[in-house]
C-alpha cells in the first residue's frame, strides 16, 4: 500500500514583518530630519502601513543605538529628534 504524503505546499507567508526592514527606518530619520522633532503619533501617521509596535520598537532600537532620540514629553507623549552634532 502507498503512503499519502503528509507534506504540504502550502508555505504560509508572515505579513507582520516587513519584507525590507530598511524602509521603515528611511522613513522615520527621513521624517525626523526634516522636522527636527517628531512627535510620536505624527510618525504613527506617516508609517501608517506599520503596525504601532513595529514603529515603536524601531524607533526605540534608533534610540538604543544613538542615531535618535527619545523624549518623554508628559505622560504617553514621546518626541524623537536627530542626536546632538
């Protein structure tokens, strides 16, 4: 007797993830650098084809790294800015 096969073809593709992680980070120093400051839902509004986690944790990433920087304004308010030169 043949066995069935219980491989599938079937490879089930994560939308979550962007494909070029890259693009996300042009477009926050993009936008931060033309503004000078940022406030967080202003870059929530800009990527909005991200999800409010990935870009929260590439702007803390960016922050962790020194390439931007992090305010807390007041209670759940952030503004990013450039580093300073």
């Amino acid at each position: 007797m043949k066995q069935a096969s219980t491989a599938s073809s079937f490879t089930p593709k994560y939308t979550g993830i962007p494909s070029d992680p890259s693009d996300i980070t042009g477009k926050i120093v993009q936008m931060v650098k033309h503004r000078q400051a940022c406030d967080m839902e202003d870059l929530l509004e800009a990527c909005s084809s991200y999800t409010w986690n990935q870009v929260f944790l590439e702007v803390d990433r960016l922050s962790r790294t020194g390439e931007l920087r992090l305010f807390s304004k007041r209670a759940g308010k952030y503004t990013v800015t450039l580093p300073a030169a």
